[in-house]
C-alpha cells in the first residue's frame, strides 16, 4: 500500500496506527466497510465536510452508524448554519477524494469536530486517505493530534 498524506502525517507525529485495506465500493460507505473489516459500524468513523453560512469547511468525525444534525452542529459551534460541501468542493479543502477523505493531512488546515462519544470508544477505524484504505488507532491518539471540537450532533 503506497503512502498517502494521511499516513505520513499519522507517522511524523508518533501515533500508533494499524492499516486495514478493504475491496472499497462506489457509496458504500461505512455499512460495507464494516462488514467487509467484521467490526462493527459504530466504530468506523466517517469524515465529514461541511462550510458554514462564510463558506469556511469545518471536518466533522461521526459514528458510520449516525448521522449529522447540522442544526445541532451550527447551534455548538455559535454559527447561523452549516451544510454538507458538495465532492468538488470537499476535495478542494481537504486533497482527498470523497470516500477517501481521512481527518490527517489535509491539503489546509481546518476546523475538526468531533462527535463527543467517539473519544470514549476503546479503539476506531477511520479513512488512512485512500478509498478502500482505513486504520485503526485509538481515539485518544486523534484527540491528541487533532484536537478537535468535541460536539453532540449525532442524529439516527
């Protein structure tokens, strides 16, 4: 597996992180994911972006099981709105390619939340920057790096 900016970033700043390759299918998300890793959706994060009502991107991390409420998420972050950026523009901000997108490496810097229950999982799967490419580390290691906005805007 070739290195991606994600892993060079994960891999300068000392986190502990396993690679966990899987076949990657065109909007399958974290279900297939999931079920082709044997673990269970709540586990595999996804990377999220959204730009509030100025048109800044803001990355958000939610369970694969769990939606975003953007209201909840505007209302947390004292903004008017926020809504999902469209793939063009969400590639844009971040360098990855949607079903790609990992929270390490972007091409900017930019705003992490994170949904709050997330930092209390034993261990998490998420995007190593490719598609079909997570890996798993612990959520105190992203909380470390990251230091993301810790946020209660997970909808069913």
């Amino acid at each position: 597996m070739s290195e991606t900016p994600a892993t060079k970033f994960l891999t300068e700043h000392g986190v502990a992180f396993t690679l966990t390759p899987y076949e990657y299918e065109e909007h399958g998300g974290t279900r297939v994911s999931s079920q082709k890793l044997g673990v269970d959706e709540h586990v595999v994060i996804k990377t999220l972006v959204f730009e509030d009502e100025t048109k800044t991107p803001v990355l958000v991390l939610m369970h694969g099981d769990k939606k975003v409420s953007a209201k909840a998420l505007a209302r947390q972050l004292g903004l008017k709105s926020v809504q999902p950026c469209k793939p063009e523009v969400a590639q844009r901000h971040t360098g990855y390619q949607v079903g790609g997108t990992s929270p390490f490496g972007t091409k900017k810097v930019l705003r992490v939340c994170c949904e709050r229950t997330i930092a209390g999982l034993p261990q998490i799967f998420i995007n190593a920057g490719g598609r079909g490419l997570l890996c798993s580390l612990s959520p105190n290691e992203l909380v470390r790096v990251l230091s993301p906005t810790l946020v209660d805007c997970a909808s069913d």
